[in-house]
C-alpha cells in the first residue's frame, strides 16, 4: 500500500500538505513578467502608450483590422510602471500558488494562458464596438482567471482549501472589481471576462487529488 506525501482533514474533508511546496509555473510565470519589466523599462518608458503598443500591447484596431492577434498573449505580459507590475504579481504571487497545486502545472498554465486570452479577446471587441481608442496591457485578465478558478475549487471543497475560504476570495473579487469601476484606467471588461473563464475552464480541468 502506498502513501501519499499530502495529509487528510477529516474536519475539513479535503487534502492539504503540512509542507508548502513551491508552485513552479506559477513561479515561472512571475519571473517572466518581471525580466519583460527589466528589458522594456531599459529601452524606454513602460508607462508611455504608444512605446509599449510598439512592444506587444493591445489595441483594438490592430488585433481586428491588423489581424495582428498575438497582441492577445503578448500583452499579458506587458505592464505600465512598477506600481502596475507589483500589484498584480503581489496577487499572483497569493493566490496563484494556490490553484497551481489544486490544479497541476499544465491544468494551471491551460487556465492562467487560456482565461487570460479568452478575456482580452472579450475585452477587444468590446474596445472595438464602442470606438475606444485605448492601449491595453497587464496581467490582470489571466489572474482573474486564476481568482475565478480557486472559487470553482473552493466551492467544490465546501468553502476551504489550503489556507483560504471562499468568503475572503469572494470578496476579494468583489472589491477588486469595484475598485475598477472607479478607474478610468482599469479594464474590467478583461477583469471580468477573466473571472467567467477561468471559473468555466476550471470546472471542465479539475478534478479532485486522490489518496
């Protein structure tokens, strides 16, 4: 009989490791946003529109007249400033490890990649539509993606994994996106959209750890 290295709560039903173990792709994910960071804010100014449009941003017009669709994986990894780059990798950094090791690694990229594409291009024809003339760039889609994931995990182990309850993400999301609404600055099409996604893939990706 074999034993696995996760333990059992009975009180919570739900596994969980006595040792935290360090989630690689989101790891990996993280380091890349910060190197592109680095690279670009040596070349030029992250925070000047038409500078990070010129290195991967969105901009409705060019993903849909230009055909130029990439812009819709690029611009994950893009960010206007420093302040920008370490909210979101703050957030990423809580949160992702989290669906990671629920998740597993590849599981995890297909929600974090795929939500975060799914939102940006929501959010495209949305900029599209209405005529908005703006650049886009950031993590914040993909992570949303990642909030919207933990909540489906979180739901299907009856509130708590790990160390996090539905209650906090919850509200996490909720003021995340009300926030948003005050700025003119932030894309919640892309925050919402991401949210939907990551939540839908999760449901159709995960399936519980096994003893």
């Amino acid at each position: 009989m074999g034993r696995s290295n996760d333990e059992y709560n009975e009180n919570q039903g739900q596994y969980y490791s006595p040792v935290r173990r360090i989630s690689l792709m989101n790891t990996i994910i993280i380091v890349i946003n910060v190197i592109v960071f680095i690279v670009l804010e040596v070349l030029g100014d992250t925070d000047n529109a038409y500078f990070m449009l010129k290195h991967g941003a969105s901009y409705a017009d060019y993903v849909l007249e230009g055909h130029q669709y990439w812009r819709l994986f690029t611009c994950m990894f893009l960010h206007f400033g420093f302040r920008h780059l370490l909210n979101n990798m703050v957030v990423l950094g809580f949160l992702g490890d989290n669906l990671e090791r629920a998740m597993g690694k590849v599981k995890y990229l297909v929600v974090y990649l795929g939500g975060g594409m799914l939102a940006n291009v929501i959010s495209v024809l949305i900029e599209y539509y209405k005529g908005d003339n703006v650049v886009s760039a950031g993590a914040s889609g993909a992570i949303f993606a990642v909030v919207g994931g933990l909540i489906y995990v979180l739901i299907y182990h009856r509130g708590r994994y790990e160390d996090l309850n539905l209650q906090r993400v919850l509200l996490f999301a909720a003021m995340s996106i009300y926030l948003g609404l005050q700025s003119t600055k932030t894309d919640n099409v892309a925050h919402i959209g991401g949210l939907i996604f990551g939540l839908t893939l999760t449901m159709i990706l995960y399936r519980k750890k096994q003893n």
